[in-house]
C-alpha cells in the first residue's frame, strides 16, 4: 500500500532480540511432571522453553539484545550519542531502587548526557515505554530512544505455570520516521484492579490465578477493542494482522476468536496465525513478548504475495495482569526487512542446548538462590554460556559483577 512519504511519523526502528543458549523441550517436561505431552505442545502450543543460566539476567540479556541492535553491520549505524533516553520495561527487576537501565548503558559504553530509567506494570511496561518514547521524539526529533524489555518468567517447580515459564530480552529504538513499524496516536487503554497474577516483592515467583488471568485477559481485549474501534471507526477488517501478548502461543487462537465471536466477524486464520512462532521456542517473555510476537511476524515474512506486510495494519494487543491492557495499531514500514538482523536472529534459536531435567532443575534453584537475601549478597558465579555477549561473573557485597565475554 502507497505511504504518504510527507508525513512525519513515530515508532519502532530497529528491533532485536536476545535469548540464552539453553531451553528445555516441553516434551522432557511433560515426561517429567507425569503429564501428557499434547498437552503443552498443543493445548498450550510451546515446543521449548528457554531457561536462564547462573551466568545470565535481565541485564546481561538486556544489553546483549541492544549490543546486536547496535553494532548491526547491514544497516547504518546508529549514531549512541543520539541516544538519550533508556527504557528498561521489567518484572524481574534486581533492584527496588537503582534503575536496570544504568548497569546496561554502561555495558553498552552510551554517551553520559542520557535519562535511564527502570518502569513496571507487569508485561505492559513495554508498551508503556513505546508510548513514554513517542512522547520524547515528538519533542526531540533528532533523539534515539532504547527500550530494552527483559524478563525471567518463573512460577516454581511443579507449578500448574511452569510449562509457561520462559526468559528473554527484546531491544527496540524509537524513533521520528522510524524504519519498521510507524505507531498511531490512538489506542483504547483499560485498568482494572484484578489479583489475576502478581509478585511480593518478598517473593522470587510469581502467584497467579491462571483461569482468571487467561478471562482478564479478554476481557480487556473486548473492552479496549471497543473503545479503539470506537475512536477509530475502524473494524476488523481495517486490521490485516493481529500482534498479541502471548503467556503462551494458543492463547492468540483465543483471543482472535473472542474477538471474532464479539464482532460477528469471520475467522481467517492468515489474519493471526503468524508471530507465534518466536513465543513456542522461547516461553513467556513477559514485557518482551508482544514485540517479539511483532518480530516473529516479520522475520516470517519470505516476500511472498500472502505474506507481504509493507504498507499493511498491523493491530496490537498488550496486556500486563493486575491489570492494564491497550489495543493499538500501525504501519509497516516499506524496506523494514533490512532491519530485521535474520541471521543473527535464526542463529539465537539454533544454536541452543538442551539442558537434561537436572540440569534444568539446577539452573532454576541457583537464580532463587542468587536472589535470596542469605545467600545472595555474596557469591561466585560459573561460568556456562559459551557465546554470550555479556556474563554476570560474581555477586560482592550485594554488587553484581559484570564483564564482556
Ligand atoms: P492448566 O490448568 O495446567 O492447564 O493451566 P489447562 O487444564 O487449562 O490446559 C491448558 C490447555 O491444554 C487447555 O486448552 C486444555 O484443554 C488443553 P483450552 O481449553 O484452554 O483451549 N489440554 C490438552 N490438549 C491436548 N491434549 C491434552 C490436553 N490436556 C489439556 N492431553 C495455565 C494452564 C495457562 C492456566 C497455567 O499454565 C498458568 O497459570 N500459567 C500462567 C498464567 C498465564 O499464562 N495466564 C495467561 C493470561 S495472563 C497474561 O498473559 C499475563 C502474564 O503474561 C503476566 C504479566 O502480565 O506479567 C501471565
């Protein structure tokens, strides 16, 4: 579709993601809780699950997802003196009070002149910082800002979340005329006070009322659907793609059906079928998971006439339980693909190891061991990633360490 080349506009630039080089497949799961493995590969719709290492966090995965965005050789550089604002969307923040955002500009050698802040509102942070990033380019048009959403999603050993449990960082920069995705102003954005999911601070794993969580969770996609189509006077068929949240991948069969069912619209499956294929690798990603159902929909995108998105509607929804939801849209940029990083990219989900069960029990116990107050202040760290960009090397008092591998 023709876009209006005069218009200035605002959204997503550059996008990649990081994820670390160890998974358990749902199937050794399965097997060892004693439940039947069709339940996580299709009632749930995850193959994998990605699982943090003792040497990673959120803000070695954080910085090694904006250290790819960065130094990506086949578009031109971006300028990190333009850089001047910080974003860390988390739900697994390591500090009530010092912002994640400061240990990654350092990693990340960003110029001093810079705002670094840490924001929270469960997985619709990331959204949140789309939004507060849009704001800043309007009234600075020649600013970069780096959002870096980054999670460790963890419900305990044997709990009825643990086959959706995942990790992983998303970097984005936000930009005025960006070069994938230009975001609409509009939105239609709810919050409603539901104990559908939450964490004291006190506690290293989330609690939550998956029933409850998943109905919430339509409910606000029902609720800010109406209010965005209402501002709008858009219908479903003004949207060519659908861009979910995904605690798990069905739950977009779910959501687009509710929504079909709630509109009298029919059900094509090309319209959201596509962008789940990142979250069945990975597992929940939490504040980075709508974007990289985003990025999951791009990098599948092989230029054929059924897949071509460049001038296309692309409709977002973002939920964060406790509870915020937002529904959004926008336009994808003619000439996004040489921004996408495809081989770094495909190289992150195949270049992985499975952990045997061990192994992954073990991985799980050590982060509640390195975030517990007895034990967590001081301690030395093995180190087991082989390519990580960034590794946590040892805890001094209370002082994470960290060095470039
Ligand atoms: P559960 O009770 O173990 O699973 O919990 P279930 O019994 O609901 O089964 C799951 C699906 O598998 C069902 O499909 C079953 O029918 C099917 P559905 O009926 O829903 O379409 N199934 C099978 N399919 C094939 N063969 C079989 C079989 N057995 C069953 N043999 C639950 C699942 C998701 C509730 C749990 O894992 C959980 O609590 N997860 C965490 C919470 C969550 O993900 N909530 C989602 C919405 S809230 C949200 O997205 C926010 C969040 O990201 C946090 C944030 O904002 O920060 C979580």
């Amino acid at each position: 579709m023709p876009q209006n080349q005069n218009k200035v506009t605002y959204g997503i630039d550059r996008m990649a993601f990081y994820i670390p080089e160890f998974y358990v497949p749902m199937t050794d799961l399965a097997q060892a809780r004693g439940v039947d493995p069709d339940k996580y590969l299709g009632g749930l719709g995850q193959e994998n699950m990605a699982v943090l290492p003792p040497d990673q966090d959120i803000i070695t995965m954080g910085a090694s997802a904006a250290e790819a965005l960065l130094t990506d050789d086949n578009a031109s550089p971006i300028d990190r003196r333009s850089i001047d604002l910080v974003i860390v969307a988390t739900e697994s923040g390591l500090d009530a009070s010092k912002a994640g955002a400061i240990p990654i500009h350092g990693l990340l050698n960003l110029a001093p002149n810079c705002r670094t802040i840490e924001i929270k509102q469960a997985c619709y942070s990331s959204t949140a910082s789309v939004r507060l990033a849009m704001a800043h380019v309007m009234q600075h048009p020649s600013s970069t800002v780096l959002i870096i959403a980054t999670d460790n999603a963890r419900y305990g050993l044997n709990a009825p979340g643990e086959a959706t449990q995942g990790c992983g960082a998303l970097a984005m920069t936000v930009t005025q005329n960006p070069s994938i995705l230009a975001i609409d102003p509009e939105a239609g954005y709810l919050t409603k006070d539901v104990m559908d999911f939450w964490r004291p601070s006190y506690l290293d794993e989330a609690i939550v009322d998956g029933k409850y969580s998943a109905r919430m969770y339509l409910t606000g996609l029902i609720n800010t659907w109406g209010q965005y189509s209402g501002i709008t006077n858009k219908t479903i068929d003004d949207i060519d793609r659908f861009v979910f949240h995904l605690p798990f991948s069905t739950m977009a069969d779910k959501a687009y059906r509710r929504l079909c069912q709630h509109t009298d619209h029919p059900e094509d499956p090309a319209e959201y079928v596509a962008g789940k294929q990142l979250n069945q690798q990975i597992g929940n990603s939490y504040t980075a998971s709508l974007y990289l159902s985003m990025l999951s929909l791009l990098l599948a995108d092989d230029g054929s006439a059924n897949n071509e998105l460049t001038g296309h509607t692309l409709g977002f929804y973002a939920y964060g339980s406790g509870s915020v939801a937002e529904f959004f849209t926008g336009t994808v940029i003619d000439g996004h693909k040489k921004y996408l990083l495809p081989d770094y990219h495909h190289n992150q989900l195949t270049q992985r190891q499975a952990l045997s069960f061990d192994q992954y029990e073990d991985y799980y116990r050590f982060q509640s061991k390195i975030m517990s107050r007895d034990q967590g202040g001081n301690i030395s760290i093995p180190t087991v990633s082989q390519s990580a960009p960034f590794v946590l090397t040892r805890i001094s008092d209370h002082i994470r360490q960290y060095a470039r591998s």
